[in-house]
C-alpha cells in the first residue's frame, strides 16, 4: 500500500510538470470542443438540445428511453418501482443479443453492470451522461463493450425529485428537490428500506441480476482541484475482496485513463482540511463516512463492488460536470468489459467466504466482526488544491451566481506530503453468532431481511438453542447525520450468555451461513452503528416491550447452536 501512494504522488507531480505541456487538461468549465459527437436530433438530449442550460425531466427522460427501444432491438425495459407521486421508476437493459430476465444474463456468463444517476437530482450530471453513454452504446463507438457487458442503466433513481423544481447556483437555472416525496434522502435509505424507490431497486435489480458492479452518480465541492472523485465501500463488517480489487486494481488505472483519453484529473474521493497549506485528506471531511446507510457503502455487505463518485465543484457549468461524469464511467466501463470475469470471481469468492467463515468458527463463539469503523492513514500523498475558497460569482448582467471562480479556471498547485487518512478500519465488534432467532410477531423485520436478499426459514416445529441474549440498559441518542438532520439511536447494555432457551414453531430463523450473513449481522446487531436499531426500525416495538424499565431483553436472539 505504501508503495502504491508513492507511486501516485511521484506520477503526480511527473504528470504535471512535465507532461502537462504535452496534453491539454481542461480547468474549470472547459471541456473539449464536440466532445459528445454529433448526432440526428431523435437522439439529442434535453440538455444537448437547451445548450445544457436545462436538465431533463422525469418525463422527458422516459421519452428518450422510449426512442432506443424504437431504433434498437439490444434494449429491455424494467419497471422498478412507482414512486409515490405515482410515477415510474424505469431501468434499461443494453444487451447484445437482448436479455428480458435475469435467468438469461446469467446463463450469458457476462459481467451485469448497474448504473445510477440523480439519486440527489440537484446533482444532475449523472444523469445527462448516462443518457449519452446509452446512445454511444447502442448506435455509436461504444457497443463492443456489449461483448462482455450487460448493462443496466436508471439514469433517473429519484423521480419524484426531479421533478420538484427550485432555484440554485449554477447550471441548469431549474433542477429538482434533494428529497423524495416523503421527505426521505434515498441515499440515506440503504439499511433502513422505508422508501419504494430502495426497496424496488433491491427487489427489481440487485436480488434478480445481481449486478458485480454499482456506479452511483453526485456532485462534490470543496477547494480541491480534482474533476471527479471516486470511493468504494468502505463499511469495515464487509468481506475486504471486492473493495481490496477495487482499491489496489481499478482505481489505480483510473487517473491515466481518464487523463489521457478526457484531460481530466480524477482521484480517489475526499476532502482537504481548514487550513493552509493542507495536511490531511479524508474521505469523512467530505461525509463519505465508514457506515452502510449510503447506497454504495451497503452494496459492499453484498460481497459485490461499488464505486461513488463525485464530480469537483458545483457551481460548475452542467457541461462540464457532465463531462466529467462521461469521462469517469466510460474508462470505469472499458475496465470492467477486459475484466469483468475477473471480477465476478472475486465477488463469487467472497460470497463463498462468508459461508466459510461462518460454518467454520461461529458455533465455538470465535468469529468476531465490526459494527462500527473509522478511516485511517494510508501514508503521505501529493495532491491538487487550491488556496482560495470556490465561493461562486454572479455572472455578469445577472443576479445568478454560478461562475467558476477566476482561480479555479486554472492549474492547482501540487500540495506534498498530505496524510491520506483514507483506510476503513474497525474500531468495534461483536461476536458473529451462527444466526439469529426472531419472534413470529415480528415479521416486520423479516421481510426488511428478505429485501436485503436474507434468506430467512421459519420453524415448523420447537427447538432448542444456545446463544446469548442482550440485556439493555436504556434506548440512547446516538451519532447526527449532519447533511439531513437525522438523529440516530443506539442500545446501551450487555450481551449475557444464555442457558438453552426453547423456541416455538412459527419463529423466524437466520442462518448467517450465507452469502449474506454480513448484511444480516449489520442489521440485526443491536449495537451496530446504523443497523436497524440505530435507524429506529425497532424503536416501536421495542417501546412495546418496556424499553424504559430495567431488565428489557433484545427480542432477536443470537443462537450459536441449535440442539438435536
């Protein structure tokens, strides 16, 4: 590892110093001239079309979906979802011969690749350039990539957003709500499932296709002077295989490619601290925190791979920043079309460890895992800044503040020796049972589970079993979301061991010795960091039981072995 951020840093300052001469980088709002081809106006987006003042609605994004499907026979369109203001949440399906179900992706032995933009519709860029990737893959210089891809593509997750117009910085002068129609950030909802928008979009595409990877569109801000970042899950309970090829295979192509091909400069995703000259670099400064509530950070208890990314500024022109999001997905897509078998038989080993670990060690109460993590550091690195803050300016003649500052326009300065405090690390576990035991009455939960893709029995007959059980002293406040205000809940007690207790016919039972035993573990845990109980998913049922008196008990029961 240190030898892979030597390496970056040295390339770094290689490349600016000595190459930039030879290869134009694009600063700022600049992008190429004719950068996204010329194309028959049935095939122009919304965006192409206004000169990329305006983003495309839901609507008008169905419309273009309904003109592939018209001119090409490699498309199949899945309905995952109705929002709640009643409309369709609709991912497309490129593949070359076409596959209508997932039965037929698998037996294509192909890599199934998801990806998703405008889950925060202010952040429209994603959105505008998955729009274009589709029409290159189809009808233009991009559909070989269908030789070993199928892809699936939402370029709009947060319909109902996107269509709730409001005023802010930058380009286009109209773009839609952060939120959902019930008030809810989707991206917030990946544990939890109180949305239609997750929870179709687990049961429509992650539990069918299974894709091996998941690309999740935003935007960024902040001083430093990269186009586009880029982050992997980093939730510390989650087999380290998928996030280790991620980390130390793909990601360190990313920079070259992109620089080559885009003129861009792209890095892994973070933030700088308050202070100049800066000295640390962290993915947390920039709310990319270790906990699972993200989209992409949950997908990563999947054993399957994801990548966020962020595009640099946001008062840049939406342009650019879709340019950005262009650049950054079609290099992330050539690597997976030469190495997408290779990467299936990572995501597949992992999956198989699971079950190892489990059937090897949880019986004897040896297997431990994390509910809880931080980032810690990599080492020194180089790294893009600049001094000044990005505070937008008015464009002249306007009262609208969405100018690159004049010090972003160009070059950064090469910042040495920063502390990337970028490696997820467990700061606390607990004892990973060989599964868990929940009451009949609380079948709330279990169909949360099976969302999640847990396969859950139910007892047709007593047993016995011995595990333990989690005394709990009080419900607690725990940490804030900063970015929506939300406040988490956590349990305060202790875990005592239990004598065989006999369980009834019709409980629920979780057996962690599947490819989903981490994502259960997370959730059921009533400690974990933002499981379900520090989402407040138990908080009722909980309060049923007394929670405010002494000597409540944990309700799901963590059994180490079931009696003969």
């Amino acid at each position: 590892m240190k030898k892979r951020i030597f390496l970056l840093s040295a390339f770094l300052v290689f490349t600016l110093f000595t190459t930039a001469a030879a290869q134009k980088i694009y600063w700022g709002d600049a992008v190429p001239d004719g950068w996204n081809g010329t194309w028959p106006e049935k095939f122009r987006t919304v965006a192409e079309k206004t000169n990329f003042v305006k983003t495309a609605s839901s609507g008008e994004v169905q419309e273009f979906l309904n003109v592939l499907r018209w001119n090409s026979e490699n498309v199949h369109i899945i309905n995952m979802f109705i929002s709640g203001l009643r409309k369709a949440g609709s991912a497309i399906v490129l593949a070359d011969p076409r596959v209508t179900n997932p039965a037929q992706a698998r037996a294509s032995g192909k890599a199934v690749v998801y990806l998703q933009g405008n889950i925060h519709p202010g952040e429209a860029e994603a959105k505008e350039a998955l729009l274009m990737l589709m029409r290159d893959i189809l009808f233009g210089n991009k559909k070989y990539w269908l030789d070993n891809l199928i892809i699936i593509v939402c370029p709009v997750f947060n319909v109902d957003g996107t269509d709730t117009l409001g005023f802010v910085h930058g380009t286009p002068h109209l773009i839609g709500n952060r939120r959902n129609m019930q008030d809810l950030d989707l991206n917030r909802d990946a544990v939890k499932l109180e949305t239609p928008e997750v929870n179709g979009l687990y049961r429509s595409i992650f539990n069918t296709w299974d894709p091996v990877l998941f690309y999740d569109g935003h935007t960024m801000g902040g001083q430093h002077g990269y186009a586009i970042g880029y982050a992997m899950s980093t939730v510390p309970a989650a087999q380290s295989g998928p996030r280790d090829y991620l980390q130390h295979k793909m990601f360190p192509t990313l920079p070259e490619a992109v620089r080559k091909n885009f003129g861009l400069e792209v890095f892994d995703y973070g933030a700088i601290d308050r202070q100049w000259p800066p000295t640390v670099w962290s993915p947390e400064m920039a709310l990319w925190t270790t906990e699972a509530k993200f989209l992409a950070n949950y997908y990563g208890l999947r054993n399957r791979m994801s990548i966020l990314a962020e595009t640099g500024y946001a008062g840049n022109s939406l342009e650019r920043k879709t340019y950005c999001q262009y650049a950054l997905i079609t290099e992330i897509l050539e690597y997976t079309y030469r190495h997408g078998k290779e990467m299936m038989e990572i995501c597949k080993k992992a999956d198989e460890e699971v079950v190892t670990k489990v059937l090897a060690k949880a019986e004897s109460g040896e297997l431990k895992n994390f509910i809880a993590g931080k980032y810690e550091s990599l080492g020194k690195i180089d790294i893009l800044a600049y001094q000044k803050s990005n505070a937008a300016e008015f464009i002249p003649g306007t009262s609208v503040r969405a100018m690159v500052p004049a010090h972003m326009r160009e070059a950064p300065e090469v910042i040495r020796g920063v502390d990337n405090l970028s490696k997820a690390v467990g700061t606390e576990e607990a004892t990973m049972p060989r599964g868990y035991l929940i009451p009949a009455d609380m079948e709330f939960v279990v169909e949360k589970l099976r969302t999640h893709n847990i396969k859950v029995d139910i007892l047709e007959k007593p047993v016995k079993a011995e595990g333990q059980e989690f005394a709990i002293d009080r419900l607690a406040m725990g940490s804030i979301d900063t970015v929506n205000q939300v406040q988490m809940l956590k349990l305060e007690g202790r875990f005592i061991p239990s004598a065989s207790r006999e369980f009834p016919a019709g409980t629920f039972l979780v057996d962690l010795a599947q490819p989903g035993g981490n994502t259960a573990f997370y959730c059921l845990e009533p400690q974990a960091a933002d499981g379900f109980v520090g989402w407040g998913v138990l908080t009722d049922y909980l309060r049923s039981l007394g929670i405010d008196k002494p000597g409540v008990i944990y309700p799901i029961y963590k059994y180490f072995k079931i009696q003969e």
